[in-house]
C-alpha cells in the first residue's frame, strides 16, 4: 500500500507505516488502536477477563437475534429463569439421560451457577422443530443449526435454555458431535455420541463461552493449551474440557474465569444474581 504526493512530474511516494505526516491519517490510526485492542484481548490474563465483562466477548453472547417468524428477540434472557431443559428421546435409557444431565449439572456446580437442569422428554414443540429443520445430506438425516435455533426461540414460552439430544447429525458432519449459542439459549447434542463428556463440552459452550482453549492459543498469565495436551500424552494431567477435540473432565483457569466473568456482567445487565450462596 502506497500514498503518493504528486508534484509536478515528479511522483513521491511514503509508506503507510512511515512517521511522514503526509502518510498518517486518522482512520489509519483508529484501524492501528482497535487492532491493538483486539490483540490485547486475546493475550493479557487481566484484560481477558474484562472482555468477558464489559467487552467484545461479552457483546457477542448478549446481543439480539433474529427466530424464525422474523422477530428480533433478547433470547440470552434465558438466564433469568435460572433452567435448563435436557430433551432427551423416548428411545434412551433413564439411566443414560441421568448421565449426561449429571455431567451438565456437574459444569454449572465447578461454576457456582444456580441453574437447574431439568430432564424432559422431547416435546411436540421441539420434535416438530426438529422435523422442519432436518434434510437428507449424504444419505443422512442431518439438522440445519441456525434454522433450529430461530424456530425454537420463535416459539419458546418462558425463560430457559434447550439442550436437545437429537438422532441426527449437524449441519450435514458425521464430526459435529454438537453445537451450543448462548444468544439463542439452544444446544444439540447427536444422539450417538452423547455422553456425560459432551454434555459439560457443549454446556460449557451454552453458558457463554464460545471459543475453544486452542483459540487464541496462548493468554499471558495462563497456561498454554498446548502444555496440557503434552501432559495428557504423556499422562501426567487431566487436558481441559473446551479443547474441541481432547477428552478433558475440568474448566481451564481462563475458561472459568472467562465465565465468571462474563456471568457477573450478566448480573449488571439483569439485576439478578446467579451465582448460588456460599
């Protein structure tokens, strides 16, 4: 990227990382603190967890979104009815729900969230959702996310979030095991692989955390990620749940200080607490 200063014939030309006034411009140095900004928020423990507060991660989990009836809803308000619905088909075992409602239930209490979860058996509401937004690919039943997510909000009758255990794959991937917004309060989990494990991954998830520890890769005053899965090759340590693809039991530091944080700035914003009494 060049600007250039004509004079005459003569054609003189600054780089737009030189200190000539002529080559600094006000959008440029705007563009330069907001990238700055960004990195910061990614790189440094502090600023981390002030993002999850006040920042960018936490604008994107609280912002509204769109059902399927074209409504623009606040359907992260889920919160304030403190629950979440476990659906599970009539097919699996009551032994088995327990399992997975229990793995759920085990994240929201290393969190000290009062959440409920509540098992349910798949509801008509959610079965019809399910039945509209499920098309063949690849000679297998496979859920469009996205499109589920609006329909349930565009019909949700209360406040709390969905957790669906589905016979289907997702979004046409034999790998998508499962996906969770915290903005839509919806998550689904492939009936097939759903386990205690996956639960906490995608509770995980549903609670606000919408990155994986892998990404950004390393957060200054954390361990890194990669230390943990060297440690779990050498099988010296538990790696952490919101890896995507580890099979890990607990939060990492940053993870759960990302969700505390992110669930206090929940408490300014609704006037509710939602951690449960020591």
């Amino acid at each position: 990227m060049k600007r250039c200063a004509r004079a005459e014939n003569t054609e003189q030309c600054f780089r737009w990382y030189s200190l000539n006034p002529r080559s600094i411009h006000l959008r440029g140095i705007l563009g330069g603190v907001l990238l700055v900004a960004l990195l910061l928020s990614m790189s440094e423990k502090h600023i981390w967890r002030w993002d999850w507060q006040h920042g960018v991660h936490a604008w994107m989990n609280c912002h509204a979104v769109t059902a399927a009836d074209g409504r623009q809803l606040e359907a992260w308000r889920w919160v304030e009815g403190r629950e979440i619905r476990l659906y599970v088909p009539t097919t699996m075992s009551a032994y088995r729900a327990e399992r997975i409602a229990d793995g759920m239930r085990r994240l929201v209490r290393e969190l000290q969230l009062s959440i409920a979860v509540t098992v349910l058996p798949i509801t008509p509401r959610v079965s019809a959702a399910l039945q509209c937004n499920t098309a063949t690919v690849q000679g297998q039943p496979s859920i469009n996310f996205d499109r589920f997510c609006r329909t349930l909000i565009a019909t949700r009758d209360g406040h709390y979030a969905e957790m669906v255990i589905a016979p289907a794959t997702l979004d046409g991937s034999a790998d998508t095991l499962g996906e969770a917004y915290f903005s839509y309060g919806v998550a689904v989990m492939d009936a097939r692989s759903a386990s205690g494990f996956l639960a906490r991954h995608e509770t995980g998830h549903l609670l606000g955390y919408h990155l994986h520890d892998n990404w950004p890769f390393a957060v200054v005053g954390y361990s890194n990620p990669k230390e943990w899965a060297a440690a779990l090759r050498g099988h010296q340590a538990d790696p952490p749940l919101m890896l995507p693809s580890l099979e890990g039991s607990h939060l990492s530091p940053r993870s759960r200080d990302a969700l505390v944080s992110f669930w206090h700035s929940l408490e300014r914003r609704t006037g509710e607490s939602y951690f449960a009494a020591n």
